[in-house]
C-alpha cells in the first residue's frame, strides 16, 4: 500500500528508514518529483526499474547532499568541477568518470563508467539525502515514458500501490527537468536540455556545448519517445482542427476559442519559465479532458524554449509535426 504523507519530521524519519530497507520513496526535488531508492543498493534500484517500467539501458541521476559526496562518486575536470560551484545546489546534472571509490550501483549506471550527479536545491530532498547518508537514485516520479510529476497527485496517478510512500511537498517550484552535461570527453556535451539554457552554461564556460551522439543512451531523458501523454500531439500548428484540444503558446490561438474547446495557455505574456512550469501539469489535464488530438503553438527555440521543445518533440513521437 501506497502511503501520501505531508512533509514534517516524521516522515522524514519515515522516508530514510524506508531507503534505508531498499524500498522507494516518491519525492519532491524543485524540478519534478523524484522517485527514490538508495543509489548504492541495486536491489532497490531494480525496484524503480520494474516500479516505472524503466529499460535497464537508461542510466538513473544519483542525487548527492554536497560536493564532498559529488566528488566521492565521480571524477571532476577543472571545467565540471567550475560549473559545479557555479550551479549548484540547482537544476544541473553533471556526468563524469566514475572514481576508484563510486558507491552508486552499476544497475543506476546502467553499466556505464561514467555516473550522472546532481544536488538538488529542494530542502526536503536535502534532508532525505543527507539523513540516509548516500546518494539517492531519483529519475521522475512516474511511469516511464509518460509525463513527468510535478505534484503528488500526478505521482498517485501513475505509481499507487507501486511504492511505498510518497511525500507531498505541493507542486514543484520549476516544473521542468535539469539540464544535463557531460564532461566525459575533451568537449562538453549537452546531453539533455533542461531548465539552465545552453546559452547561458555557454557563457559562463566561454566555450560551446557540442551535441551527443545519436542511439547512444548515456543519461536520462534521452530516448527518443518520452514524456507521453495519451493524446497525439501535432507541433507547431498554426490552426486548431475540429477534433483537437489545444495547447497555446502567447494567446496565438486566440482566433480558434471554442466554448466546448479545451484549451490552456502556457504562458500568455510568452514568459518562458512560466510556460516550462506549466508543461506537464497541462498535458496531464489534457489525459484527464479525454482529449484524443492536441494542436500545440510554436514556442520560441532559444533559452528555456529549447528544452520545452524537446520534451514536446519526445512527447509527440511517432505523432505528427505540422
């Protein structure tokens, strides 16, 4: 049986005791929520495989308390070690060599010499890591391949009677996966676009973000169909058809408004952030409206709008763009 618990000193001390027995917990981080199990001990993360659904080839994101623990699991370039102390705690997953000492399981590595590490800034997942004492394997908080939970509610939707506990700490603050990059080659590698833009890891790096090779899945988030809903999604679409919801994009759709017609906005104002918030929390309303199409707007291709893009495109696989 699946327990939903508000966040409070008690169960806290619920969710460690349960990590510590290898069992999962559901957790909110301030991208989405996590789905938890102790990073070291491949039995529970073999339990997060068969509990989403997950291939066993897509390496699971370690999520450590400190830097201290980052650099017990991976070895760090000067360059990762400096975008590290820049971003973190935050949405930025770092993937490195693995040390002579790494901890984390070869099942959460997918077998891969190389480990994807995060600290995550949200304080309940803070205390959770820092009270278990090891690195938590957390990939979304969903079934694999469906929308990512960014509320409890979403996380009970697809998981009840799957894990043992989840913990609500409301919705989640940024609402859109972290930005992954990998620095086990000379170059940098944006492995996966996420909520800090390329542009501005780019900049900070003074140095380009080259891309990764194709059909070799190295990090989370990178096969290509993911993020579904039940809906067919067609991209880009400058009109609405008479059998399809909506998804807009700065009140483009305007002209189309139907009384009958389900439809949101992501961002009104075309304010970015607030329109990588909303993703996921719409497209699981539109499973729930028993909407069978969904028109989706353009959204801008540069900073925030380059990861909104790519999980739409994930999510419209094998669909159609207009």
């Amino acid at each position: 049986m699946t327990v939903i618990a508000s966040i409070d000193s008690q169960s806290i001390l619920k969710a460690t005791n349960l990590l510590k027995e290898g069992l999962l917990v559901a957790m909110p981080t301030e991208t989405v929520y996590g789905l938890g199990a102790d990073a070291t001990n491949s039995r529970a993360v073999a339990a997060i495989y068969a509990a989403k659904g997950r291939p066993s080839f897509n390496p699971l994101i370690a999520h450590v308390s400190d830097l201290t623990q980052a650099l017990k699991e991976a070895e760090f370039s000067e360059t990762a070690l400096k975008l590290a102390e820049k971003f973190w705690p935050g949405p930025l997953t770092i993937v490195a060599p693995i040390s002579f000492q790494c901890s984390v399981c070869d099942l959460a590595r997918a077998g891969l010499d190389s480990v994807a590490l995060r600290m995550p800034k949200d304080l309940t997942a803070q205390r959770l890591i820092k009270a278990l004492g090891r690195p938590i394997a957390a990939p979304s908080a969903n079934r694999s391949g469906h929308i990512s939970s960014v509320t409890a509610e979403h996380v009970a939707s697809d998981l009840l009677g799957k894990i043992d506990l989840i913990l609500d700490g409301g919705p989640t603050k940024l609402g859109l996966e972290s930005t992954i990059i990998s620095f086990c080659q000379a170059t940098p590698i944006i492995l996966r676009s996420g909520i800090i833009a390329r542009e501005e890891i780019e900049e900070f790096l003074n140095q380009r973000l080259t891309s990764p090779v194709k059909d070799k899945v190295i990090a989370p988030g990178m096969t290509l169909a993911h993020y579904a809903p039940l809906a067919t999604l067609r991209l880009n679409a400058k009109d609405i058809a008479e059998d399809e919801a909506a998804i807009d994009f700065g009140a483009q759709f305007n002209q189309f408004r139907k009384t009958n017609l389900w439809m949101r906005d992501l961002s009104a104002t075309q304010n970015l952030i607030e329109a990588a918030s909303n993703l996921f929390t719409f497209l699981r309303e539109a499973d729930k409206s028993g909407t069978k199409k969904i028109a989706v707007a353009s959204i801008p291709k540069h900073g925030l709008g380059e990861a909104i893009n790519d999980r739409l495109m994930r999510a419209s696989v094998p669909n159609n763009i207009a």
